[in-house]
C-alpha cells in the first residue's frame, strides 16, 4: 500500500458513478465542480464517514454505544486513511453565552491568568488591594526611615452609629490603656459618651515604638495583635515633623481597607460570565437587558386607554379599570376615553414613567409605577414563558447599565493584568489582543511583570490561539463577539483555528467550501489567496477553441 496517498476505489455513495481516485497525502487538494457532481458524496460521505466508522470501530464496545457506529459507505476499499476530522461551513449555535472566546477557549485560559496573575483593585475606588501577612507589614513598615515614631492601631469600628461602652470596657480588660476615638486619643480608662446617632471611628492602641531594625520581633506581633482584634486590618500612624501624621491601612485579606469591602479569593470562576459567582447580576452574564419601549409598548394615538392604546393591557378590566385608572385620571385632570394623541404631554410622560406620591394624596392615588415599569415588573415577575414571550415583543434589548456589556461583577472586572480587566481584553479585537498578551512583561526574581513560574504557561497558550485566529484571517474578530453573530464561514475559520492550536499530528482534514468565508473583496485582497488573483484578473483561464 503507497504510504503517500489515500487511495479510494468504486466509490458509489449517492451519484458517484463506481470511481477510483488517489489523493496525495500531507498535501492541500481541493475537490471541485458543478453541483450536484458529487463534491460532497465523495469527501464527506465516503473518505470522513469510512475514516469516522474505523476510528468508532477501534474503541472498545461499551464506548461505541455511546457514540453509535456511522454506516459503512458504499465503496470497494480505501487505502492509506487517517483519522478524519470534518469542518463543515455553518455557524456556531445559538447560545447567547456562546462568544468568540469560549468557542476558542481563549477565554478559559484567561480566567486561569487573571485568576493567578491578575491585581485586585477595590471596585469603589479603585486602589490596589493586596493579602500581606503581619511579617510583610512589618517589613514594609521597617522600610521607612530609621528612627521614625509610630502608632500600631487595632481599627474596630468605622464610621458606625453607637456608644460603644462595651467595646471600651473589653478592651480595658484585654490590657489595652488607649484608644484613637474620631482622631482624639483617649484612655481606656475614662472613655467618653458618644452621640449614638453619630457616625463614630474607633481604634485601640496596640503598640507605640520607634522604627529600628532590631524591634522587627516586636513590630511584627503587634501587627499580629492588631490583625486579629480587627479582623484582618491594622493601622499605622507614622509621625513627622512637630504634629504632622500620616496614617496607613493594611490588610491580610483581599479587601479594601479604606472602603471596608471584602474580596473573595480569587478563582477561576469569578471571571466566568456562566457562572453565578461572576456573571453580572443584572442581566446574568448576557451583557444585555431588555426593557419596556414607549414606542412598542402604544399603540394607535388616535385611541384612548380605555379603548386598548396600552397594547400589553388591551382594553384594561378589574381593579386596573374599577379603581386604578379612574385615580389616576382624577389626580392628572383628564378623561379615561381622551384619545392618547390628546392628552397633554406631561401627563402622558406621568402616565409612561409614574410619579413619586405627594404629601396629602390618598393612597389610591399615591405613587403610580408607569406603564413601562408596570410592564418590566410583570415580565421580571411572571414564571409563565408564555407571559414572557409576549411581554418580549414591547420590549428592546440594549447594553447592560451596569456591566456596560462586560458581563461580569464590578469585582471581577476591577481584577486587571498589565493595566487591562478581562472585559476590555475581550473588546479588543484578535490582532490587537495578540500584540497586548505579546507584550505583558514576565519577571525573574526580583524583576517586574507577571511571574514567570505562573503566568509564562498560561501566556503562551493565549498567544499561540490568538495567533492562529489571525492566521485563518480573523483577526478583525472580538473575542466577545457573540457566537450567534457569526457568519457560517467566520464560524468554520474559528473551528478550523481551534483544530490546528490542538497540535494533532497525521489527521486528515475535509472543509467545506472554504471560500465563502470571505467576502469577495477580502479574498482579492489577500495576496495569498489563488483564487483572488482570478477574481482580480491577474490570472486568467486560457479556453482552448474548438
């Protein structure tokens, strides 16, 4: 048997008429003609099925019946066959979820990098929040200059409404003497009485010293001290000249010290969009919400409220008619069978968006929702699909308000790598998402960048996906472009771009109708395309005459 080629004799699937063919191997040969030739009765339905079935047939039994055994095709005999995978041309599903980057799975290993890599900040105000432990504090503090006076504070209340006579007295027990209350130091001893109806900052004094080297012991367990009265934080009061001070919050937890948020420790799945734990809870990870329109939601002007103008309501009955609308139309002064078209624009901006009750109304005619929140409130509410299919049709879909169409947490997006959170990585497009990975610094020891050790495998992976969809001409493609968006071609580029960053060895390959993954003016574009050149006329087709 030749080892360079597949050689398939009676080929007679379908309208192959008894055939025999030798295709060379470890080349790019394409299989042309008129349809309804038998293009596809040949690749697909003889070579990929028969390469299929034999793969099947391999495994063992109790495996094959999970996967089924395709039909043997009708064919006298193959010869030199590899394992065959088939790209055909159609587009990547429906899944809303579905983007360019978990079709690739470049968006997996992103959340991998950000995960293990990435720079917490606070979603609040944007500072860097570390995890340092009470020895990296200390050697932190012990970095100021020698001899300076300093304060370590247990922060145990801030900016909370109390007395907080319980909290003083426990602290005199535990031995502490002082304590920093609104920024006046006091003793433990003779606490003030606080305004419990004021906002008030508490803090122990754990610690009084001076900066030197050879007190780290001691530093170091009245951090300890300090982390463990306050949960995780310690203040530092570091004095200068005469009476000026500088304070400094530090915490052993992902979490803001000067907000007071906390962060949970970051995983993978605080950056998936499919995932509760980072989706965005306003419209759960779509990046889009649906919300009632004025225009839909109206009907003919030239109607009333009563008459059906409000299309979700139809000609309103029950308690809507009986005692809602006839209270409205007495506070607003005007008639239920007025024609929308006449009713006073403001009171048709009341009637559309509601108003907040006024002092005195009755509670009938209190705070009236609006027609467009009413029809939110049912579609949020309704368990019926059919309600909400229905309610659909009034409504738009437009960009998320609070992810802004990222799709995640303001937690997750406030995690950034290189200066970028994940959301605007997926905004960029491949090529320029190609430049940036290529260009995140990685650190040695003692170096800036990203850790070598963590981050280097996982840049590499990104890289080298990245590269292979610029490869296949997609590099004007987002990677949170929606799956469902993509065309039939762009989406074969993407899973042919899939299989080569999967390094397999010896397979066989069938794609169909490749060409009409471009437009006609990107195929003439490109210089390496053959088919460009005849399509541009630098080539042409010599017709022998007859």
């Amino acid at each position: 048997m030749p080892e360079d080629a597949l050689i398939v004799r009676g080929a007679r699937e379908h309208n192959l008429k008894n055939i025999d063919v030798t295709i060379p191997r470890d080349r790019l040969t394409v299989i042309t003609g008129l349809s309804g030739s038998g293009k596809s009765s040949l690749a697909f339905d003889t070579i990929f099925a028969e390469g299929q079935r034999r793969y099947v047939e391999s495994l063992s039994a109790y495996a094959r019946q999970f996967l089924g055994l395709m039909e043997k095709p009708d064919v006298d005999a193959i010869e030199g066959l590899s394992p065959a995978i088939s790209i055909e041309q159609k587009t990547a599903g429906h899944n809303p979820r579905s983007t360019v980057g978990t079709v690739t799975e470049i968006h997996d290993y992103l959340r991998l990098l950000y995960a293990r890599a990435g720079t917490p900040h606070c979603p609040n105000c944007n500072r860097p929040v570390e995890r340092q432990s009470a020895g990296q504090i200390a050697d932190t503090i012990l970095g100021w200059p020698e001899g300076t006076r300093i304060e370590v504070l247990a922060p145990l209340v801030r900016g909370r409404k109390g007395e907080f006579k319980d909290l003083f007295e426990s602290a005199r027990k535990q031995g502490f003497v002082r304590a920093v209350v609104d920024g006046t130091l006091i003793e433990l001893s003779a606490p003030p009485a606080l305004n419990r109806r004021v906002n008030h900052d508490v803090s122990v004094v754990v610690d009084r010293l001076v900066v030197r080297l050879e007190d780290r012991g001691r530093l170091a367990d009245s951090i300890e001290t300090a982390l463990r009265l306050a949960d995780g934080l310690v203040e530092l009061v570091r004095h200068g000249d005469g009476d000026s001070t500088e304070r400094q919050l530090f915490s052993e937890k992902y979490g803001c010290p000067t907000c007071g948020l906390s962060l949970p420790e970051l995983e993978p799945r605080h950056f998936s969009f499919n995932s509760p734990f980072g989706a965005c809870p306003a419209c759960s990870g779509l990046g889009t919400s649906r919300s009632a329109s004025a225009e839909l939601v109206l009907g003919d002007p030239s109607i009333s409220i009563l008459e059906g103008v409000v299309l979700p309501w139809g000609e309103p009955d029950g308690y809507l008619r009986k005692v809602i609308l006839p209270g409205l139309a007495k506070q607003l002064k005007f008639e239920l069978n007025t024609a929308w078209g006449k009713i006073p624009p403001k009171v048709q901006e009341t009637l559309l968006f509601g108003h907040s009750k006024k002092k005195g109304e009755p509670a009938v005619e209190g705070r009236w929702e609006g027609i467009l929140s009413n029809v939110q409130r049912r579609y949020q509410e309704t368990s019926s699909d059919a309600i909400r299919t229905e309610l659909e049709e009034y409504m738009l879909v437009g960009q998320c308000l609070e992810c802004n169409g990222l799709r995640l947490k303001p937690e997750s997006l406030a995690v950034t790598v290189a200066g970028r959170n994940i959301g605007e990585f997926g905004e960029m497009s491949v090529s320029d998402a190609y430049q940036f990975v290529d260009s995140i610094p990685l650190r040695a020891p003692g170096t800036p960048g990203l850790d070598a050790g963590i981050a280097g495998p996982i840049q590499k992976e990104v890289r080298e996906r990245l590269r292979f969809l610029v490869d296949v001409g997609l590099d004007y493609l987002t990677l949170n472009r929606s799956a469902e968006s993509l065309s039939g071609g762009e989406a074969q580029r993407i899973r042919l771009a899939t299989q080569i960053g999967s390094r397999l060895v010896g397979v066989l390959y069938i794609l169909d109708e490749l060409i009409a993954a471009g437009t006609v003016a990107e195929v003439i574009a490109n210089p390496k395309s053959i088919t460009g050149q005849y399509l541009s006329g630098k080539k042409k087709i010599e017709w022998k005459a007859e």
